[in-house]
C-alpha cells in the first residue's frame, strides 16, 4: 500500500472478527512506532501490550462511559496501550525548554499514527482511545512515576469493510501564506 493510499482509507475500527492477531504482527506494527521521530531523539514512547482478558476487560472499564470503543475493545484481539516518560521530551538537562512541557504528546502521537497506518496495511483495524481515566488506567498498569498512559489502541481483524471518510475541510480553510488569514 501506498502511503497516501494508506492516510486517505485509514479509519476507526470498532468491530473485529474473533481472529487473533499473532505476537509478530504486533511486533511489525511496533516496529513502525519504533521508527517514528521524537524531540532530541529522546524515545520516551513505551508501550503494554495487554492480552490478558480480564485485564482487558479492566482497562476498558476505564473508558468513558459513552465512549463507543468500549464495546470493540473488550472483543479485540490486543490493547496496544501508549505510554510516554515525563520530563524528558522537551526538557534539557531536567529543565523544560520548550513552551510546552508536555512534548511527549507529540513524540506519542506520531508513534500512534505509524501504529496505526502498519496496522491498517497489514489488514488489522485499530481504534484510538483518549477519552478515559488516564490515572485509573496508570494504576492498573502498574505504571511507575514520571510515566503516563496516553492513549490504548483496541487491534483486531476488522469485521465489516471500511466506510466512506468524513468530509474534510478544504485546504484554503487552514492554510494561510506568510501570515494568519491571507490565502496560500
């Protein structure tokens, strides 16, 4: 697959066939994580690759209630949970040099796309979950200080065919030449 093919047909899954998806198919998906770049190079993306059940079955009842992943992640074959140190993306020497103290959001997020866009050119759906008690979820994952979950990505084979996207803005609507609000 392309990469442009890839970005344009890439969609929330939310329902999985009951196929397991194999430990190295998670370490290919991984793989594309491990390469995605971070501030300074400093890689402070980790990630709990979370099997077992009942453990599955807990950190989903960490989810918002209303949050549609919960029913698909209880089903799925993996929870690929993202987690990030603390202090070290941005930060030189211990102390923040950058506005944002929270840089590992960034480093984390372009992990999870590269998960995501592997996932889905090897055929497995996934499914990016933010809205939960982030707290309760650290806990449960025994997660040590200076550490943080940041998102759990439900995988699993998806279980219906990919829908059409959501309509997108055009470009003339978010991209400005040389200053705020004059037209590229």
């Amino acid at each position: 697959m392309q990469t442009l093919d890839a970005i344009l047909t890439r969609r929330s899954v939310r329902k999985y066939t009951e196929d397991y998806i194999t430990d190295e198919e998670i370490r290919q998906i991984l793989e594309a994580a491990r390469w995605a770049p971070t501030w300074a190079n400093t890689q402070g993306c980790e990630f709990i690759i979370v099997r077992d059940r009942n453990l599955i079955e807990k950190v989903t009842e960490t989810f918002s209630e209303r949050n549609p992943a919960r029913k698909c992640a209880a089903t799925s074959s993996v929870l690929i949970v993202c987690c990030a140190k603390t202090g070290v993306a941005g930060f030189k020497e211990g102390k923040a040099v950058t506005k944002f103290d929270s840089w590992y959001m960034f480093d984390c997020g372009l992990a999870v796309q590269n998960i995501c866009l592997r996932a889905h050119d090897m055929g497995i759906g996934t499914v990016i979950v933010g809205s939960m008690n982030h707290e309760q979820c650290r806990q449960l994952l025994q997660l040590p200080e200076g550490h943080e979950v940041i998102v759990v990505i439900p995988a699993g084979k998806p279980a219906v065919s990919a829908k059409e996207g959501p309509l997108r803005k055009e470009q003339k609507d978010f991209v400005f030449a040389d200053r705020y609000g004059k037209l590229f």
